[in-house]
C-alpha cells in the first residue's frame, strides 16, 4: 500500500484551483483592488504627516501662557501669550470693520463638506454607470474646491495684512499683520504654524481639484466608459474625503482649541 504525504495531497489541491492573482487571499483582499489599496496606503501615511504637525502645534501651543483679563487687562493682541482665534479669525469679506468671530472659517468649513456629499454622489453615479451624473457632481465638487481655495487665500491675505490698529512690537515699533519672522497677533511660531499647516492642507485640496479636473475631462471623453467602469472617480473620491476629514481636526486644533 503506497503512502502519500500531506504535502502532496496539499499540494496537489493547490494545483486544482485556479491562480487569480499574487494575492494568497486572492486577486483582490477585502474587495479592494490594487489601485484602491495603494491609495489607502498612501492616505495612511498622510495621516500620520497631519498627525505630527498638529501634535506639534499642541505640544507648542501648550508651551505659551494664555490670555488672562484678570492679569493682562482688556484684551489686545501681545508676543506675552498665544492669541484668541476668535479675535484672530473674526473679518469676513464685503463687511469691513464688522466682528463675526470664526464666521468666515466657519463658512469654509461647510464648502468644503458640500464637496465631499457632491463627491459621494459622483462615485455612487459612477457605480450606476451614469456619465452624465458622474460629470455634474465631479463639477460641483470642483466648484467648490476651488471657492475653498479662493476662500483660503482671502484669509491669508486679511492675516497678512493685519488689523488697522497693529500692535506694538518688543522694539516699540507699530507691526501690522503676519510673516515668517514677525507677528502681530501673538508670538512667530502662531503664525509660522498657520501658514506651514493651513498651506500644508491647502496644497492637498489644490491637488485634490487637479485630480478632479481630470476626471471630469476623463469623463467627458469617454475614457472610464470605454474601460468598463469608473474606479478611477472612487479612488480620488476617496483622496477627497481624506483631505475634507483632515480640515475638521486642522479646524478643531487651530481654531477652536
């Protein structure tokens, strides 16, 4: 009576099946495909990036004494202690001279949310095979990508530029607004940090509506139709959220803390 070993019988049940892939799980784990996987692995990576930046602002932001209207008197802008972002963030465009606290910020917040639901409808549109629903939510998408941006820069240009007031530097000179090397509203490293984090995040939504445009005009030709499916307009989708998800912690430890 012949004997045969466990490897074989293994082996030759191996052989039986058909090879779909590299994968041992087969030719797409989870369901996700290649493409999808490498891109969860680069927002992975992302994240821990915007991870280590804010923990930097915390852990500096928890270096600098806070504003006191028991020691330090009516509130005003000083090097002393780290400002208040209400009193920072608190111009909005066409009402001059007007205080509306985190008003404008606010606003850009939900823009940049009303993209992400347009996005969330362009994928489900793509998964309908629908070219036309695909290129009007990848528009609105668009469209309010870029009035974020142009939002972003109007408040760059407001920090940069400053209160008419200004504030008295150590120097006794009169400093209006915010650089790298001088600030108004506080110590350097307040503004260093705003402009490194906010540009770090706005440098992705740029790239984010880069990629979208290509979709649209991807989508326009034809191009996701003639391959059978439109994954492509899921996996920017899925850069699109990652960076709407990254603006609720940038808003909530810039802003708000």
């Amino acid at each position: 009576m012949s004997t045969i070993s466990t490897t074989q019988v293994i082996s030759d049940s191996a052989l039986d099946k058909p090879r779909t892939g590299t994968w041992d799980g087969g030719n797409e784990p989870f369901n996700a495909s290649y493409g999808k996987l490498m891109m969860w692995f680069f927002l992975l990576s992302d994240a821990f990036t915007f991870a280590a930046f804010l923990t930097t602002y915390g852990l500096i932001r928890h270096r600098y004494a806070a504003y006191d209207p028991a020691v330090n008197g009516a509130f005003h802008f000083s090097t002393k202690w780290w400002p208040i972002p209400d009193k920072v963030f608190n111009a909005f465009p066409g009402l001059h001279g007007s205080d509306v606290p985190l008003g404008f910020v606010a606003l850009m917040t939900m823009i940049l949310i009303f993209s992400s639901v347009t996005m969330v409808l362009a994928v489900e549109a793509g998964h309908r095979m629908d070219k036309k629903d695909v290129q009007k939510w990848l528009l609105w998408t668009i469209l309010f990508g870029a009035t974020f941006l142009s939002s972003q820069a109007w408040e760059w240009s407001h920090f940069i530029h400053g209160t008419e007031e200004g504030t008295v530097m150590n120097d006794g000179t009169v400093f209006h607004g915010a650089n790298l090397a001088m600030n108004q509203y506080g110590p350097v490293l307040f503004a260093d940090l705003f402009f490194f984090i906010t540009g770090f995040h706005g440098t992705h939504v740029f790239s984010g509506v880069c990629l979208l445009v290509y979709c649209f005009i991807a989508t326009t030709n034809g191009t996701f139709e003639k391959r059978g499916h439109y994954e492509m307009v899921e996996k920017i989708g899925l850069y699109w959220h990652f960076v709407d998800l990254v603006w609720v912690f940038v808003f909530t430890f810039f802003y708000l803390v």
